[in-house]
C-alpha cells in the first residue's frame, strides 16, 4: 500500500509540475518531487523537396524529427517548405536534424537556431 500512495504522489506531483509550463521533476532520495527548469532551442530547416500533394512529405519530414532523441516538438509548414524544432540543445543539435531528414530523402539547409 505503502507504494502505491508514494507513486499516487508522485503522479500528482507530475500533474502540478506540468501546469507551470516546460520542466521536468527530478526525485530526492527522500521521495520529494521538485521541478527542474529545462531550456529549449528552436531551429528552422528549409526543405524545397517538400512538395506531395497528398501531405505525405510532411509526415515523412515530421516522423523522421519527431523520434530523434532531445527532440520536443516539430512544426511543418508546407507553403514555406519550412520546419520548425523545438529541442534540448544539452541532448541534441541541428547538425543531426539535417542528417535526419536527409536520410528521409529531403536534404534541407538551416535557416535559423545554433550554428545558421
């Protein structure tokens, strides 16, 4: 029973994190639950290939940045053939987005974020 309370805390404390935005909750030995600021990066990739009618290019764009590990969130606009990643510069970096959506058979050029 004991543990079952402990993890029921524990999931509230994640719910109450999340309200505030952005973070993630780091654990004392104790059991304690606090919240650790984390910061984000944002970068964008033009891909001029990106051109499917039927929206498949997008997905295949998105689906190939979305599982990359320290990747948070991706936008696809196809009208600017642009794509917009939101991540954890400490996990990750642009370089690997390029190589990703590369190997996805888009080759892109970054337009903004670290090392544009």
């Amino acid at each position: 029973m004991k543990s079952v309370t402990r993890s029921f805390m524990f999931v509230a404390a994640l719910a109450s994190i999340a309200a505030f935005g952005p973070a993630v909750a780091a654990i004392s030995p104790h059991g304690s639950v606090r919240p650790v600021a984390m910061r984000f990066a944002q970068t964008v990739i033009h891909i001029p290939g990106m051109t499917c009618s039927n929206h498949s290019c997008a997905t295949t764009v998105y689906m190939a940045l979305i599982r990359l590990p320290g990747v948070m969130g991706v936008g696809v606009d196809e009208s600017t053939q642009n794509v917009t990643v939101k991540y954890i510069p400490t996990r990750t970096r642009p370089a690997v987005f390029l190589k990703a959506v590369k190997n996805a058979g888009f080759p892109g050029t970054l337009v903004r974020g670290k090392g544009a």
